[in-house]
C-alpha cells in the first residue's frame, strides 16, 4: 500500500460521492426525499463493498451493506454499458434491501470493457401502494400488504427505459410523478459518478485506480481492527424489548458480544422469532450493519480519520437465525422494521458498555416516528400521500457529554422538515415542535431531552399513520447509576372533553379540528445525578427545561452552594450498572432473561408456521403460574 496514494485516492472518492449525493439531493422531488434526506449515492468495488460514501447529506448508516448480492442476482456477465437495476424486494439481493419502500438502483460503471465499478442508489419512497397511504401500517403482517415488490430487474438496458417495467410500478402507486422525479434525481448522481470515474481512470490508469479501491478498504479494516483491539476480552450479553400492538405484549431480543484482539462477533441466538407486525427485517449471511451499527458508529468515533468504506465491517461477524425477527423469511412484513434496528441498536450498545472500562452511553430514545399524511388535494381531486416529519427524542447520556435533545445516534441522519412545507403540502398545521420540560433523564450526564408536536388537521379529512413508535411502557435505561428516560406518550385532541390517549399509533383518522399531541421518549442518563455540576443543573432551570423543584429532587441542587451541599451530603443508593425503569424490572422479576430466551429458544425450533402460536401461547401459561419463570419451566411445559 502507498500511503501517500491512499490518501490522495480515499479524499478524491470522498469527495466525488459528497458531490454526486449532492446532485441527487438538489434534484429530489419527494418531501421525504429532499427535506428529511432519507436517500443516498455511492460507489461500490467488484465484491460490493462501498468505497466513496457521503457523509454530510442522505442516510450514512449504509456504509457496511454489501451490493454484490443484488449484482448476482442479474448475473455480472449480462451487464453492458447504461444498465440500470432496479430493487425493492427484501428477500432478494442478499439483505441489500430491508425493506420495500426503499428503492434501489445499480448501475455498472464500465472502462474499456470491464466493469470496474457499481454506482448504487436509493430512495424510500413515499408511496409504492398496499393497504394504507405510505405504504406502512405498523400491524401489517405479511409483505403482500406493503405495496408492489419487484425482484432485481432492469430498469434501463443500454440506456434504454423498460416502459413496461415502469408503469407496472407506477400503476401500484399513489403518487407516481413524484416517485419517478425522485428516481431521476438518483440516476443524475449515479452518472455523475460514472463521470468522475472515468476521470480518474484517465488521470492515474485503470490499475491504479483498481488498487487504490482496494487499498482504502483495507485502510479502513486496518484502523477498524485497532478500534477493536481497545475493548476488553470477553463475552458480553443485554438484552432489550419492544412493544407489542395487544396491549401489554412484548417482544425479546438478546444480543451476545464476543470480543477476541482485534476481532469481535454478535450472536442474536435467544431472539423472539419473527412476528406479525411489520417490525420484522433482513440480514442474510454476511456480516450485516443493522445488526452490530453501535460497534461501527463507535470505531468512527475513537478512529476519526478511519477512511468511511465497507472495510469497517471486515472484523465483525454476525448472526442472527433465519426466522428470528431480525433475519425475517418470506412473507413477513417489515415497513416499521426501524424501530426494530433502534432496539438491536441498544442490546448491542448495552454490550458495548460492558466491554469498556467505565461504559460507553445510555439508551436513547429508541424510536424514529415518521408520519405519513394522506388526505385529498382540493386542486386536483386526487389523493396526496406525503412522508412529512422525522420525529425523533434525545440520545442517551455519555461518558464525558449529556446526550443530544431531540435527536437519537441510529436515526442521526435524518432532518426535520420545514414546517412551511408541512404545511403547504398536507393539510395539517404544525401547532407546536419543542422540547419537553422536565423529560431528560437525570444523570451526570443528563440524557436528551424528549420533543413534543402538535399537529391540527385543516382539511376536511387527513388518515395520519406513524411508524417507530415504541418505549411507551418500557423506558430507555440509563447506565452507572443514572435514571432511565421518560416514556411516550400520544393524545388526541389534548384538553379537551374528546381528549383520548391513543398509545401506538397504527391508522389514524383525523377529522376537521382535530390535534395529535405526541411526546417522545427521552434518553437514557449516564452516572449518579448528584455529582452533575450544579451550574449545569441551575442554568437549565433559567432556560424554563427544569423547575427549582425538580432541580432539588433530581440533582440535589439549590439556590446556593451551601444549600447543595446539605442536600447531596445524605446517603446516595449504591449506582447499579443499568437502571431499568419500574415497567421493566416488573417483566424481568416475572420472566428473567434466560427464561426468555429459553422461550425463544424452544419457539424456534417448532415450524414457522408454528412460532408465533407457541410463544404466545407458552407465554400466557406460564405467566400465570407463581413467581419468576424458570428455563426449566419452559422446557417441562406441555406444548400448547
């Protein structure tokens, strides 16, 4: 490896994806797209690895997928010169695509030939049919109810539009002029890089321009593996949940992290199986970054200068079981499967904690509440679909910062939109988007404060769904003695006498006047809130975010530093490594973990068709059987 040619070629590929993103970002017809940049433009080498990825626009979680999977599909031989592939289909493709909303495209980038390259794009798009407008119910359950599917296919052959292709995607959607302009945005960027490309093969060769790509993903596996080599030795296990649609019901996940030198695997074995809800994705064989993001967010953190490729992921593996919700088998329903990631996202980060000497962060809020609006546009006649808003709560506390309010680390990306273009594009009226008073989680490290809306429907109907909610019963927890974080909450026209707590939010029909009031969690607080310095504390409660009582009783904080003193200089509760909240210490007293997973254990080995009826089943058994379950327990009780 030349290193100063590395370095030279990683900067050139950096800044050609940066600018190709840019085009397609610029260009962009959907709010969702343009607004909220849930998009991306890149490039990819020969085994489907990116190499040039954005950073400063469009969705950057990506970075470790793998492209190679949906370019076996066609088959690398019968590629030539202006092909475009087009995807949609999560059970093709080799995890590439987790869920249908998300299009992609693939274009082969040729030199003298050869393919030497694969520009690769993708949108989520607003509309692609099914049962409701936006295409996602969060309790749909079989992926036929999630809107046109299409196998890897081709969009373009040399150049050329495949009309039929096209207008049997558009025929299924609700808003197909927009889909198509957002399309074309992408394809402006995959050319662009096309362009680039052919620039620098004639500026350094062909060759070089081959060795380079592969030089800078090595870079990045080299200083990847350095990351690694700082954990601690060991195995490590957390465990987290997610919120069922039937009342109190939950739904488990274990993660177990085992780190060797410079190399580190995530196991997922233990997990629920998948469910019918559209909570559900999929991860393959390959080491998939849905399933270990915290690792490859922290190794950019402690590597700064670590080159933003696929390499990242060359010393991590993972699994997860076919038929586990997060390694999900056809038909399942996956349109919400986000909010899914975010809680492997905190069963790994509780990992990760454990394999750091002194901890790493608290859970943030653990939810991304996209709201879907459709509701008939008076001028046309025609029914609008719109993707408006992201609504996301604070990151957990870290060790050394409080966690960001309003904003959570797996869905970081993502921009809020302009309430004018809300506006203007539904009917609805933004009323109020702030942070909530008095919701961060104490810590000395505080965690991110949770954000309030309130919208109000002008038009004369509006049917609102909302993806990502979750930790409406289950908090974040918080770590070394900080608090966990506030829960959810949504209401429907608050204060008033039709006032009616709604909970998760599935389809929802809003009359003329109506107000959906919804609060997110917060995150998760980090250390013992009585050694957090008290001007933090006393300037929070100036800004209106605390009050003088809350100060008191969270922080052991007075008007003066004497007062303080007195107050934090009672006996403090010994911090434990992870509070929990009382919702979950309350399912955990009755079903430990290892009791969980041995439920999960035994689910899966039943039929698929099967799974989901025997661990609800078993579940409500053993539930009311006296005290804590027991592994034993699930293995002697009779099959349902």
């Amino acid at each position: 490896m030349d290193p100063v040619r590395t370095e030279v070629m990683r900067n050139r590929f950096a800044a050609i994806a940066e600018e190709a993103s840019n085009v397609a970002y610029r260009t962009a017809y959907t709010t969702f797209v343009k607004q909220t940049q849930d998009y991306q433009v890149a490039l990819a080498s020969l085994d489907g690895e990116f190499f040039a990825y954005p950073m400063r626009a469009g969705v950057t979680s990506s970075v470790c997928q793998n492209v190679r999977g949906l370019v076996d599909e066609i088959g690398l031989d019968t590629l030539k010169p202006g092909d475009i592939v087009i995807t949609n289909d999560p059970f093709s493709g080799d995890a590439l695509c987790t869920h249908t909303m998300d299009i992609h495209l693939l274009r082969p980038v040729f030199r003298d030939g050869r393919i030497i390259a694969f520009a690769w794009a993708f949108i989520h798009a607003s509309d692609i049919g099914g049962a409701v407008p936006g295409s996602i119910s969060p309790t749909s359950y079989e992926v036929f109810q999630e809107g046109v599917r299409i196998r890897p296919a081709l969009l373009y052959r040399e150049g050329e539009l495949n009309a039929q292709l096209w207008h049997f995607f558009a025929d299924n959607s609700r808003i197909p002029e927009l889909i198509w302009g957002d399309l074309q945005a992408m394809l402006a960027g995959l050319a662009l890089l096309d362009t680039r490309m052919q620039e620098l093969c004639a500026r350094y060769g062909t060759a070089a321009l081959r060795d380079s790509i592969a030089d800078v993903i090595a870079l990045s596996e080299l200083k990847a593996r350095q990351a690694i080599a700082r954990l601690t030795d060991g195995s490590y296990e957390f465990s987290d949940y997610l919120e069922a649609y039937n009342g109190d019901g939950h739904i488990f996940l274990h993660a177990r992290m085992t780190v060797a030198g410079d190399s580190l695997a995530v196991d997922f074995s233990g997990s629920d199986p998948q469910v019918r809800y559209a909570l559900n994705f999929v991860t393959g064989e390959r080491a998939h970054p849905f399933l270990c993001m915290p690792v490859i967010n922290w190794i950019q953190t402690v590597e700064p200068t670590i080159p933003v490729t696929g390499g990242i992921i060359r010393p991590i593996r993972t699994h997860a079981p076919k038929g586990t919700l997060m390694n999900a088998e056809f038909p399942a329903a996956m349109g919400n499967r986000w909010v899914a990631v975010m809680r492997v996202y905190d069963a790994v980060l509780g990992c990760l904690n454990q394999a750091l000497p002194g901890g790493l962060a608290a859970a943030g809020s653990g939810q991304a509440g996209i709201i879907s609006v459709a509701a008939v546009d008076a001028r046309t006649g025609r029914r609008h679909v719109s993707v408006v808003e992201p609504f996301i709560g604070g990151s957990g506390g870290r060790q050394g910062a409080d966690g960001v309010d309003g904003i959570d680390q797996p869905v970081a990306f993502l921009r809020s939109a302009p309430a004018e273009v809300v506006e203007v594009e539904t009917s609805l009226v933004l009323r109020s988007f702030r942070f909530e008073p008095g919701s961060a989680a104490p810590g000395r490290h505080r965690g991110g404060y949770a954000m309030r809306i309130e919208l109000e429907n002008r038009g004369l109907a509006a049917t609102v769904t909302v993806r990502g909610l979750d930790r409406f019963r289950v908090q974040p927890w918080g770590v070394a003695g900080g608090a966990c974080g506030s829960a959810a909450s949504a209401v429907l026209n608050p204060g008033t006498p039709e006032e009616r707590d709604i909970g998760k939010i599935d389809v929802l029909e809003m009359r003329r006047g109506d107000v959906l009031r919804m609060i997110t969690p917060s995150g998760g607080g980090f250390g013992d809130p009585f050694t957090r310095d008290p001007a933090l504390v006393l300037s929070e409660v100036a800004d209106g975010l605390l009050t003088a009582e809350q100060a008191r009783a969270q922080y052991g904080v007075a008007g003066d530093a004497e007062a303080t003193a007195a107050l934090r200089a009672g006996p403090r509760p010994p911090p434990g490594s992870f509070s929990l909240g009382p919702a979950r210490t309350a399912l955990e007293a009755k079903w430990p973990p290892a009791a969980s997973m041995a439920l999960a254990t035994r689910a899966m080995a039943a039929p698929a068709a099967l799974r989901a009826h025997i661990l609800a089943a078993l579940r409500a058994d053993l539930a009311c059987t006296d005290g804590s379950v027991t592994p034993a327990a699930v293995a002697a009780a009779p099959d349902p």
